[in-house]
C-alpha cells in the first residue's frame, strides 16, 4: 500500500444487516466514504480542511451476508485544482468476488470553509 491508496476491512456483523438479512447500503456507503477519506488525509499528509463533496456511481453489484469479509481499497485517480477524485472498490475477502466500487469527490477548504487550490501533483508512472 501506498501514500496513494487506503485500504480498510469490516466483518459483517448482526448490526450491520437489513431486513433482507444482508448488509445494509448505508453501512456499505459510511465505509466508502471513511476509506477514501483516509486515502485523500494520507496523500495530503494531513486531515484536515478536506470535505467530501460527491459520490458518484456508488453501485452495489451483489449482495454480503452475516459472517462475509469486505475489504474496501481506495485509490487516488485524479486531481482537479481543488478536487481530489478516488474509485472505491470492495471485494468479498474469501470469495474474492467484487462487490461494490465508486468514485468518490473531496475538496480542499480554506478557513471558512470555501474551496481552496491543494497544490498536489501526481507522481508520474
């Protein structure tokens, strides 16, 4: 793992289910969201200043049950002025099966909490 990526693993529990008796969407996006905010403070080298400001394409391509393992990887794709755009992708831990992805919108914030320029630049390949 690098300084461009985050990654992060949840077991699903009984709380984490709904009445469908799988893991509920909302607990799927919360993770998403926390994962990429990781991933944007750790190429940032700090945590603060950084808002999300769009999630885009969440899509949940199957379903997980009590007991499956997610493992959710979020990965730096671009850099706008003061965007930074992450994919998420989770994968069932035993399976290895692909079970959600999205793209996910931070933003930089000055003091009063208006979009602000990061001065960040990609390394190159």
């Amino acid at each position: 793992m690098n300084q461009m990526e985050a990654i992060s693993t949840h077991h699903i529990r009984p709380e984490h289910l709904n009445h469908h008796l799988s893991l509920y969407g909302g607990n799927i996006a919360d993770w998403m969201c926390e994962v990429a905010y990781v991933a944007t403070a750790k190429l940032r080298r700090r945590s603060d200043r950084i808002v999300m400001s769009r999630a885009n394409s969440l899509r949940f391509l199957r379903p997980l049950g009590l007991g499956d393992i997610l493992e959710l990887r979020a990965t730096v794709e671009r850099l706008g002025v003061t965007s930074i755009v992450l994919r998420v992708e989770g994968t069932e831990v035993l399976s290895g099966e692909v079970c959600c992805t999205g793209e996910l919108v931070f933003v930089t914030v000055d003091e009063e909490g208006h979009k602000c320029p990061h001065g960040l630049t990609l390394p190159e390949d």
